[in-house]
C-alpha cells in the first residue's frame, strides 16, 4: 500500500476548519483493508477511516482539522502523527467494507492476523504564513467536510491562490486598545499507548453488545416459553370452574309437589 504525502500541511489560520487529503493505492495483486489512527482523535475527523481497496486502485481520506480558539504561537512544533494500518485479505474471503462482519474485523487477536498488519506512519506539520503547495483551499473546507462526511470520496486539496499573512507570536504583537495576552500552546497529544488503550476498549465495547444481543434472544425465548405456559394453566382453571348444568330449584320443587299430588290421588 503506497501512502501520500508523508506529511500532511495544514496552513494557517487555525481558526477555521481546513483539510488534507491522504492517497492509499493499492499496488499489490490482492484486496488490502486499511485503518487510519491518529495521536489526536478530538482534533482530526478522519473520513473513512477503515476501508477496502481493490488491486489497482485508490482510496482517498479526508483529513480534517477542527478550528483553535485561537492560533498557537509561529515557533509551535505540531508532534501529531498518524497511524496507517493495512492487511491483505484472502481471494475467497467475501466481506467487504458494507458487511456487518468488517465493524469487528481489526478487533481481531489471532496471532496469524497480526503478522500480516503493515503499519505506517504519516506526521503533520503546521505552516505558519503563506500556504504551500500541500495546504487546502479554506473556501473548499465545506464542501470537502461535506463530502467526507456522506461517505463520498474526497476532491483532492487545491493549494491557495491568495498567501495569508505572516504570523509573528502573539505577545511580540503591539496592541494600541488592549494588551496582547500570551499565547499558550497546545496541549499535547495523547501518545500510541492511548491508541492501544482506545482500541482495547472499542473490542470490549463490541464483545460487550455481542453478549447482550445473546442474552436478549435468550431472554425472548423464555418469555414465549412461560406465556405458553401461562395460557395452558389459564385453560385448565376454565375447564375447572365450569358449573355442571343441573335441574333449576323452582322446576325440582314442581315435580316433587306434582308426584306428591299423584301419590295421594292414586294411592
């Protein structure tokens, strides 16, 4: 699986919502499945991130940046990277990238899988003043999000026409009206041990709802069996409860009164 760039640019402002686009294609004879990672999750919406690639072809992902508050200061070294993972899947495997099956698919365990994982890495650099041949277009960002969010590719990035400004840090900014307070830099990253973190606890949370899909069905089936069992005792009370029809008091007095009448004329 080739990747580029190797390095993703984003430009200046930081205030405003700007993407990058990855290329993966795919040069091998087999289907590659790939997983994109990142340092910074809160930061970068990363759309698709899991995917398939067919032999011969190419799939883009849409890297975007949420906007600073504010923009960190011009000497600010960005220590995001991201994590590019991709295995190749079997000829007579099926599953592609709609399946149910390839939600789970990279929480696989099975030592065989992980032999075959390829992983690699892809920085990000910040660029402070004019943009550079790599940065996004900022009037394209919207329809790019937009697309990246629907599940459609990407259009690839078209580097700016019109240069920004060249940023000084904020605190060496002289300010007439008010003081300049001082910029403070972005907190950094989470490292890959938080990566590993999150996935661990993505494969709990999905064994996790497997368990209570089961227990549901499991549930279900107990359910139907007691109703059935509840109207079968239901049955047998009414059959039980049933009167047995007799003769009616007032009619039992009548024939005794008119055997008597009967007796004492005959007898």
């Amino acid at each position: 699986m080739e990747i580029s760039p190797k390095v993703l640019e984003f430009s200046s402002p930081f205030t405003k919502s700007s993407t990058q686009v990855l290329t993966l294609k795919n040069t091998t004879d087999s289907r590659q499945a790939f997983k994109v990672k990142t340092t910074a999750p809160k930061l970068y919406f990363v759309r698709p991130n899991t995917s398939i690639v067919d032999p011969g072809e190419t799939a883009e992902v849409s890297v975007i940046i949420q906007p600073f508050k504010e923009d960190p200061p011009s000497d600010y070294q960005c220590n995001d990277k991201f994590l590019v993972m991709s295995t190749p899947l079997a000829h007579d495997n099926p599953i592609t990238a709609n399946s149910p099956e390839f939600a789970t698919f990279w929480t696989n365990d099975a030592p065989d899988f992980k032999e075959h994982v390829t992983n690699k890495k892809v920085r990000v650099r910040y660029v402070f003043g004019e943009s550079t041949e790599g940065a996004a277009n900022p009037s394209q960002t919207e329809a790019v999000s937009s697309a990246a969010l629907g599940g459609e590719k990407s259009p690839a990035s078209v580097p700016s026409s019109e240069p920004h400004s060249v940023l000084a840090p904020v605190a060496a900014v002289p300010v007439k009206s008010r003081s300049a307070a001082p910029a403070t830099k972005p907190q950094q990253p989470p490292s890959y041990t938080q990566l590993d973190q999150d996935a661990s606890l993505q494969e709990a949370l999905d064994k996790a709802q497997a368990r209570i899909r089961a227990l549901s069905s499991e549930l279900e089936e107990q359910k139907s069996i007691t109703s059935v069992k509840a109207n079968s005792s239901s049955s047998k009370s009414n059959a039980v409860a049933r009167p047995t029809a007799g003769v009616p008091l007032p009619q039992a007095a009548l024939l005794v009164l008119v055997a008597f009448l009967v007796g004492w004329f005959f007898f």
